[in-house]
C-alpha cells in the first residue's frame, strides 16, 4: 500500500476514534511491519492511542498456539490497565515484562 493511502486510512481511523464512530481499534500490523515514531497512529492524540491495539502481525494464529496465549495475556493486561509484556513503547523500544 502506497505511504499516502496508509496515511489517509490511519487519518480516517483517528477521526472514527475521535468522533465516537468506533470505540476501539485492533490492527493486526502497520505498514512497514516496525512501527516508525511518527507513524501517524502513534503520534494521534492519547485519547486515540488509548484505544488502539496492535498485535505482531499475529491475527491468524490458532487457539492451541504459544502466541495467541502471549496475545491474550496482553490483551488482557491492557484492558485491566496494566502493561503489556510483550509492547512498543510510544519511543518505538521494544519492552519485555
């Protein structure tokens, strides 16, 4: 996908997000698959980010697999509100709980 098309969809993400149209967003990957500090879904307000989920490129993991377990864990933890251990920080550091 060409940067100016993923821009105009993480645009319209971020508006849906603020507008109260979609309350929570879960993406499976960004372009690029590293997520770059000023990927636009990054530096969105913190209200937008709070409810934005990115997973590693894992969505279609099966339910007996090591990683939907690490992916749950963490899902879980975010939602709870505590950190995840397997996160990218908004600085784009990997951190590992």
């Amino acid at each position: 996908m060409k940067a100016s098309a993923v821009a105009e969809q993480a645009a319209l993400l971020i508006e849906a997000i603020s507008s109260g149209h979609v309350k929570m967003a879960g993406l499976d990957t960004v372009d690029g698959e590293a997520v770059k500090k000023d990927q636009p879904l990054l530096t969105a307000p913190e209200d937008v980010r709070r409810r934005i989920l990115f997973s590693s490129h894992i969505g279609g993991i099966t339910v007996s697999s090591q990683s939907y377990e690490m992916t749950a864990e963490d899902i879980r933890n975010a939602s709870e509100g505590r950190v995840p251990k397997r996160s990218v920080t908004k600085n784009n550091r990997r951190i590992e709980g």
